[in-house]
C-alpha cells in the first residue's frame, strides 16, 4: 500500500493539515499568555502592538497607513486603537510639516515609560514560553516559520489572481 493510501486510510490530516491546526492551536496558546500579561498594564494586544511600531519608528512618527501595514493582527481598526491610546496619553498626533493632509503618531513620554516597563515581562513572558526549546531549536524554528510566512503570501497573491480571473 502506497503513503497516500495510507493517508486517505488513516484517521489523521494530512500532514500539511496538521501543521495548519498546529499552528492555530499554538497561535492561540501564545495570545492567552500575552493577553494576560497586556492586560495587566491596562493594554489590549493590538494596543501594544501599536505602541511597539511607535516607539520602533522614526522619531518624527509614523502616518496611520504605516502602522497599519506594520501590524501582526491586521483586523484591528488601527484609527481607533491610536484615539485609545491618544486619549490615555501614551500616543499623540503631530502634523506632517511636508503635508498637512497627514499625521503622524510618536509616542509620549509616558508611552515609553510604559513600553519600557514591559520590555522585562515581554522578555520573560518569551523566554518561559519557549523554555521548551533551546537556543539553536528557537532559531531554526523562526527561520522555518518565517519560510512558511513567506510561501504563504506568495500563494495568497497567487490565490488572489484566481479569484479576480473568476470574477
């Protein structure tokens, strides 16, 4: 009997599937840790992602359209996450000198102490998540996920031109 009649016998995925789930089922794992630990501070994970694309950027900010494209979750509204954050003071607009069309965000003072705060418990939260592995089999483990990320885009782009042929 072949593998692939194996497989179709057999109770389990296949292999590309239970990757799939896999990698759903560890994304899930990783957010309830974060959201504990975000929420301690008063912070949504998507508020802090914002806050970490602030205070990564340059020092004149980032316009709205930019920290959108930078973000991990995209389904968040990111005008109303900055006006959250804005109104709690970690986040503020600033006119665009070259054009006046556009703000941009920086970080407050009070974000980057926030930020600041965070970068031991963030760093810690990694450490014990990922204690199950060693240092060469975390490295290895990003560079293949990132390889995947990757093919998954280009077959997202691909996935794309065939549905606009259809339409």
């Amino acid at each position: 009997m072949s593998l692939q009649e194996e497989l179709q016998m057999s109770k389990l995925p296949a292999p590309g599937v239970q990757l799939m789930l896999q990698l759903m089922l560890t994304r899930e794992a990783v957010v309830r840790v974060q959201e504990r630990l975000f929420e301690a501070h008063g912070l949504t994970i998507q508020q802090y992602n914002v806050l970490r694309i602030v205070r990564g950027g340059p020092t004149k900010g980032h316009p709205i359209y930019e920290i959108e494209r930078r973000m991990i979750y995209r389904f968040a509204n990111v005008t109303r996450l900055v006006d959250r954050l804005e109104l709690q003071g970690l986040l503020k607009r600033v006119a665009d000198p070259k054009d006046r069309r556009v703000s941009r965000v920086v970080i407050t003072p009070k974000g980057r102490r926030l930020m600041e705060r965070l970068d031991e418990p963030v760093q810690e939260m990694a450490t014990r998540l990922t204690s199950c592995c060693d240092e060469a089999e975390c490295l290895n483990m990003a560079d293949r996920l990132e390889r995947l990320r990757e093919h998954c885009t280009l077959q997202s782009g691909a996935q794309d031109e065939l549905v606009g042929a259809v339409n």
